[in-house]
C-alpha cells in the first residue's frame, strides 16, 4: 500500500479505480489556498459526498500536465472533484508557475485590486496556452488590467437581479418562474461572469439550509411558480446530499413541473459527474440543464464524457455561450463549437450578448457582431445547430431575441422574406379573413 506523501509515478496502464490508497501531496505551492474548509463552506455544513469509483477519462494535454506539475498525484486523486477543488489556483504565485504570464495579467492580480477572486481547477488549467496570453480559454479566467476599467453604462447588477428578489438567494421577475441562486461559489470564475458581484463577494455569505428553506416555502406559497432555474454561483459544486434536498423538496410541490440547472461544471470540473451524482439527478424529472460552454476547445474526452453521462441519464442538455470578444466571436469559431455540441447531445440554446457588468468593455462586442454569426450560421448549417441570439435587457426587461433582417416587410398580401443566401422570396400570406383579400397580387 502506498503511503500519503510518498512519490508516485503515474501508470498510464493502471485503472484509477485499482488504486487503493493514492499520495495526496501536490507539487504546486499556493501559499493563499487556505483549504476547502474556508473557500466552499457548505462542505462544513452538509455532509461529504460517499467515496465514488467512477471512471472518469483523462485527455492527453491534462495527462502530460498532471505528470508535469502534479507527479505525485495519482490519476486517482485527479480525477477526484473534491481533490480539483482542493488544489484550485487562486493565486497568481501559483498561476505563474503554470503559465508565462505577461505585465497586464500580473498587473491585474498584483497592483489592483480585482473584482472577481482568482480560482481556475487544475483540469481548466491544463486546457491553458501557458505561452499565448490571448489564448481564447486562458482569456477567459485569467484577470487582464482592462478589468478595472469601467465604462459608461457598466453596473455591478446590470440585469436589476436585486430588484427582484423576494427573498434571499430568489429572484421572482417572470409571473411562472424563479431564479433560485443556491450558492454564491463556483469552480473556477470567469472573469465576465453576470454575478461577478454575487460571486466576488469575499464576505459572501453561503445560502444554508435555512435561508434555502425561506426560499423553498416561498415557491410553496407561490402556486404560479412552475419553473424552478437552480442557479448562482454553480449549483453543482454542492455536495450530493445538498442536491438531493433541493431537488427532493422542488418535488414534492405540486405546481412546480420542471426544474432546471444551470451550471458550468461539466466543462471546467467534469470530474464532478460521478455516478452518485447521476444517481441522485436521475430520481428528479423532468430535470433540465443548461452548460455553459465558450469555446470549442473546452470540448474535451472529460468534458465529452460528463455531457454523454448526463444525457445517457435522461437529462435534456442545452448551451449557453456568452459571445466574446477574441474569444469565440467569428463565425468558425462559433459553428465548431456548435457543431462539437451536437456531437456530445449538447442542444446550441442560447448565444448571450454579453452583459454590461463592471469592467466588461474588453468582453463586449458590437450586437452587429452576434448578428453577423447568426446570419452566417442559419441555413449554412444545420438548424439544431443555430442558438437563439439574445440580449438580456439592462433592468430586468428579460431576455430579448434578436435576428438577421429575413423579414423584409410586405408587398400587398405576400411577406417577403430574404434566406441565406440574400435572395429574396415572397409568401402568400393568409388574410385575416378567408375570401376578404382577393386582390391580384403584384407578379415580382
Ligand atoms: S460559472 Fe457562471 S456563475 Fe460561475 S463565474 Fe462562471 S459565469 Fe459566473
């Protein structure tokens, strides 16, 4: 039996799940990591997930890192959510051991003070240029000075989420649904991130079980609530037991019909994705999900393996991309990304404009852009393949949808629409009252 501490080299041949007691030392130092006790209090809380012998795969880029920065951490330990989490970057001591950083990102991290915490997984980590800081992934966690730089119209809660919570952690705006922030913690931060406010927050309280229970009994007391959206912060960084009593309680309201996730775990942490965890989530339906993804290079054999799991289990899975600049704004980069979904049982949802948050003019690109990406996807691709374009209107006006001109206006009876390929056609429209409109129509 190995020892803990003790110096492990990695078997490629061996399967992680044959290793009885694997070294829980890492290589990387992080004088800041102060422990999951401090960072993801809701561990102390509720009880620790069982032990879970999942087999989870290993791409070759985190293999070669793991064997790299990690070389006393078995695969094992690796692919163990509880161990990514543990050993998390959020420092940039630590980050730059891993990647060259250049002046602007140490500047971010060292000479301001940031908005949003640092906290990238290993597994992310390893997806990371550690030489080109414009890579589009690296972009999108590690802090840039442009961060601190706010421009006009930029709000901390820009969607007016605070307006419209009635109680803590619950933000009723739409007559049928809520949206219950469960945790204010995530895996690792994107740096654009909505609730950067709520997220960032280093004196953030955690929901506990009594705040989560105000707003359960609220739900309860709302019978024109049949839309539940578990969000935060990352709703599937809770343990399984946690879980279980949302999901549990969710079901047992009568008027509640569906439940939905939003999360972004599958593609930063798919270690999470453990078969205790399906266990749990397949005993709720109808359970919906939606995942963040950005870029295609997320799309990874892990991050392949956790989607494929949660469809394999029933759960309708969706995407949500936030279009950002230099980081997934051309039309290539999009329909790769759309297409690599398709192939893992991802459905393209929604392409969001990026929110004006504090310091996102970097992120942000013209609405014309988006635009552009849609135009260049429908009828180039397949429609399963085309998200839905939408602004989320400043002040809690909802989501907006937004389209290419196809709709060209009206010539008598006929609509005249413009497809694709910028040709122009004419549809016999159904007049409001059959046999009313009977004028010969204009031969085009
Ligand atoms: S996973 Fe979602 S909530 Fe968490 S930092 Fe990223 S965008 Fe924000």
């Amino acid at each position: 039996m190995k020892k803990a501490n003790q110096a492990y080299v990695v078997n490629e041949a061996e399967s992680p799940s044959e290793e009885a007691e694997p070294p829980s030392s890492a290589l990387l130092e992080d004088s800041n990591n102060s422990g999951l006790s401090l960072l993801f209090p809701e561990l102390i809380q509720f009880p620790l997930p069982k032990p879970d012998k999942t087999f989870h795969k290993i791409g070759i880029r985190s293999l070669q890192f793991l064997r790299k920065y990690f070389p006393l951490v078995s695969k094992t330990e690796w692919n163990n959510w509880e161990w990514q989490l543990r050993n998390s970057i959020t420092s940039w001591q630590t980050l730059q051991q891993l990647l060259q950083l250049d002046d602007e990102e140490v500047r971010a991290m060292t000479v301001q003070s940031a908005n949003l915490p640092l906290r990238i997984t290993p597994y992310y980590a390893s997806l990371l240029d550690p030489l080109n800081s414009m890579h589009p992934l690296r972009r999108s966690v590690v802090p840039v000075t442009a961060e601190h730089l706010i421009s006009p119209g930029e709000a901390a809660d820009p969607l007016g989420e605070d307006t419209h919570s009635r109680v803590p952690g619950l933000v009723h705006r739409y007559p049928d649904r809520v949206l219950f922030l469960v945790t204010g913690f995530c895996s690792s931060y994107c740096r654009y991130c909505t609730r950067s406010r709520l997220v960032g927050d280093q004196n953030k309280r955690h929901l506990n079980r009594e705040q989560w229970d105000r707003a359960l009994t609220y739900i309860e007391l709302n019978p024109s609530v049949r839309d539940v959206l578990l969000s935060g912060g990352d709703p599937l960084t809770l343990p399984d037991d946690s879980l279980e009593y949302l999901l549990s309680r969710l079901s047992k309201i009568p008027h509640v019909e569906v439940v939905r996730i939003g999360t972004k775990i599958p593609v930063v942490l798919p270690q999470r994705i453990t078969h205790t965890l399906i266990n749990v989530l397949k005993r709720f339906r109808p359970l919906w999900m939606s995942i963040h993804f950005t870029h295609p290079d997320e799309i990874t054999p892990e991050s392949a393996q956790a989607c494929e799991r949660l469809a394999d289990a029933g759960i309708p899975l969706g995407s949500q991309t936030v279009l950002l600049k230099d980081i997934n704004d051309s039309v290539p980069t999009m329909k790769k990304l759309m297409h690599e979904l398709l192939k893992i049982r991802v459905r393209p949802y929604y392409l969001y404009q990026c929110d004006p948050i504090l310091g996102s003019s970097h992120f942000r690109t013209p609405v014309q852009k988006g635009l552009e990406i849609i135009e260049g996807l429908r009828g180039h691709t397949s429609g399963y393949a085309v998200p839905h374009y939408v602004i989320d209107a400043p002040q809690g006006g909802g989501k907006i949808p937004l389209l290419p001109d196809y709709y060209q206006g009206r010539q008598n009876h006929d609509v005249l629409l413009r497809n694709y390929q910028g040709n122009i056609y004419r549809y016999p429209d159904q007049p409001d009252e059959v046999g009313k409109a009977t004028e010969p129509l204009p031969s085009s």
